[in-house]
C-alpha cells in the first residue's frame, strides 16, 4: 500500500512543514538493486586499543572495494567537509566500563558527517565469551550505545551491533557486508552474533535448493523472488487454493511448485519425499507460513550439509500485542524454537535463525485501521513501514553460505520499533 505522507514529506512543501511542526520525517530509503555496490560511499574506520578484528574488518572493506577513512586507510580532518556513508568501529578491545568512552569519542564528532541513510556498525566480543566480569560489563554496553546510535542517527541511517565471538573472526564477512549495504535498509538496532564454524566461508550460491513456504503473495513471494535472484532453484509452497497464484510466482522465476496443506498430518513425510525425489535434498528452508515440518526433513536426511532453516517469527512475539495473544505465543514459540534447536543441529552443520518483522506493508496491514496503520507506520526510527522485501533480504543474508557463523540468531526488520526489546 502507498506511503502517502512518507511521499508528501518528501515534497519541497511537506519537508518544510515537518520541520516547522515537528512532524516525523521519514526519507526514501537506500534498497539493494541488482548490480549495486555493497556500499556506495566513503567508510570511516576506527579501533579501540587492543581490538581483535581489525584486520579481519581491513580485508573485508577491501573485498568490498570500500574507499576506506582512519585506521588503514585515508586521513581525514575531523573539521572538513568529508562525508561518511558508514562509521565501523572496532569496540573488541574494550575491557573495561571506564574504556567505553572510546566508542564515544570515535562517533561524536563524525555523526553530523554522515549521508543519507548511512551504516553505523560497532563490532564486540559476545559477553558470554569475556574473560571476565568487567570484560563482559563494557561488552554488554555497548547494546544500549548502538540502540541509542540508531535513534540518533536519523535520515535513513541504521546502526547495528555484531558480536563476534573468539574464533569467529573468518565468520565476519557476510554480516559485515550485510549491514554495510542497502539490503539491511530496515533493519535497525539489532545485535548479530557470531559463533564459530568449521565451515569454509564461501560468498558464491553454487544453485542451492530452497523451500519457501506461503510462497504464493506477500512476504513469501518476496522472499521466493529475492532467494530466486540471489541464484536458489526456489521450490515454493502454499494451500491447494492458492496454487494458481502459486504456479504464477515460481513460473517467474524458474523455480518448482508445490500445492499442498501443510497443516495435513501427512504434509511433513511428503514434503521430504518431493524434496528428496526430485531435487536430491534442500539447502535453505524457510518457515514463512507454518513451522511443523523441521522433524521430518531431519530425519529423512533432506537438509544437505551446511543447510539453514529460517523462520518467520514477529515483534509481536517479543512485544505481545493486545487482543492477539494466541498469535504473539506462537510467534514467542518459534523464537523459543529456534534458540532451543540451535544448539541441537550445529553439530549437524544446520544453522536456525529467524527474523522477526515489525510494520510491514502488506495486503494485512493495508486493512488496518488508518489510525493504528498511521502508528504502526511511524513509531520506529525510521517514521516509515518496512517492504516484504526488506524481510526477503534478511532471510537472504541467514540463507548465505557464508553465514555459517550465524547461528540461533533472532533479528528484527522493525526500522527500530519503539515496541519491544
């Protein structure tokens, strides 16, 4: 549905009457196109003292062919013109609470630097994983410093934390490059953590197989469509009623259709069969309608090595939402899934993560009442709703082959709702 006031304060007239009432301000945000770099703009790098992932950041902003400010790159005049697209900082290093105002003394002064819909990215330690009480304190901080980046920042600007834990390190590159790049328009505020993989990092989709489950409309079709660009023969499912609109997606973009109730008790059994039967097996599962079928594909072996299981879960399920309380348990459930089952398939090589959208600008939530749409639409840091694409591209990024590293991670696309956590 159209955004009619993001477009009106986007006008000459409706940018000067926000600011002079003090209305949101939302801007049109960056997407990925096919084609795009994965950030078009100058990076300005920096380190606290004793940092453990600089030199995995340097050779990452090198890959990306970054044009790179600070720590082994350009110099800069903190009182020029040069404007920043992203501001990383290397926070690792920090081990005490008193040493976090390196993390302050390297943003303050560049944050009125900043373009359009800029990337702010600090980078840590997982706190579990300090070498003791005070290391896990000033590593845990800097959860409430990145939040509070992301409301600051404005104009289209997201600001994320990566925890990235001892032996991580060659884990880094698909999140980093993740939250540099339009793909991570509305994801915002969040916290990634990175645990270690014996999996060798691989940034090519060698056609890997993906189910995408309610793959017929919305945010299923986007998904289908992203996972489809990115190089994945999409095998997409939905009820019986929907296999027209079905056949219609999938016929787009080369990939399979499956017509059935997943609901039905013999649903699971013969879905690993058809996955088993003409595609030898499933690499990316996405759990975008319905979440019962996990069992069944593990134990008739259909996810292959290295596979990901993506679930769809909501902020409603970290929030609650009134009068919905049967839909926030079930979506609380899958969260609880996926944090209970990671530790359960990492030794079998089978990451689970999930994404949890906030305001997202569907059919469902055009038929919201304006007035709770209207709010739906601004309380977030970025006044706007989100697009199913923007959830595609974060399932996009968990489904990668090279994010091995990420696993029982739940991240928000909410453009840093004001509800929840």
């Amino acid at each position: 549905m159209s955004d009619n006031y993001t477009k009106f304060a986007n006008s000459p007239l409706g940018r000067l009457l926000a600011k002079n009432l003090g209305l949101p301000m939302p801007v049109h945000l960056d997407r990925y196109q096919p084609g795009d770099a994965v950030i078009a703009g100058p990076v300005l790098f920096g380190s606290a003292v004793e940092g453990k992932l600089a030199h995995s950041v340097s050779g990452i902003l090198k890959n990306v062919n970054a044009d790179v400010y600070g720590l082994g790159g350009k110099s800069f005049a903190a009182d020029g013109d040069q404007k920043f697209k992203a501001l990383v900082f290397d926070a690792s290093g920090i081990k005490d609470s008193a040493d976090l105002i390196k993390a302050y003394q390297f943003f303050n002064p560049v944050m009125r630097k900043t373009d359009l819909c800029s990337r702010l990215i600090v980078l840590g330690t997982s706190p579990e994983a300090a070498e003791n009480p005070r290391h896990a304190t000033a590593q845990r901080a800097l959860e409430g410093f990145t939040r509070s980046l992301g409301k600051e920042i404005k104009r289209g600007g997201t600001a994320n934390l990566i925890y990235v834990a001892p032996g991580a390190e060659d884990q880094l590159e698909a999140t980093l490059r993740f939250f540099l790049s339009p793909r991570s328009a509305y994801v915002s505020g969040q916290v990634a953590r990175i645990t270690p993989s014996a999996t060798k990092v691989s940034l090519n989709w060698d056609k890997p197989v993906a189910l995408v489950t309610g793959a017929s409309r919305g945010i299923g079709e986007a998904i289908a469509r992203t996972l489809a660009r990115d190089g994945a023969h999409v095998v997409g499912l939905d009820i019986p009623q929907l296999g027209d609109d079905l056949k219609v997606v999938t016929n787009l973009i080369g990939g399979s259709a499956l017509a059935l109730d997943i609901t039905a008790g013999d649903a699971p059994a013969k879905i690993a069969d058809y996955l088993k039967s003409n595609h030898g097996g499933v690499d990316i599962v996405v759990h975008n309608a319905g979440e019962r079928i996990n069992d069944a594909l593990i134990a008739q072996g259909a996810i292959r090595d290295n596979g990901r299981i993506i679930c769809v879960s909501s902020i409603s399920g970290i929030a609650g939402n009134m009068g919905q309380t049967n839909y926030a348990m079930s979506k609380a459930g899958v969260i609880g899934m996926v944090q209970s089952m990671a530790k359960v398939l990492g030794p079998k090589n089978i990451t689970i993560n999930a994404v949890a959208p906030g305001f997202i600008e569907t059919a469902m939530t055009a038929a919201i009442p304006f007035a709770i749409r209207e709010a739906g639409r601004r309380m977030n840091s970025m006044a706007q709703g989100g697009l199913p694409e923007d959830v595609a591209e974060t399932i996009a990024w968990y489904a990668s082959p090279a994010a091995a590293g990420l696993n029982g991670n739940v991240v928000r696309v909410c453009g840093q709702s004001l509800i929840g956590a």
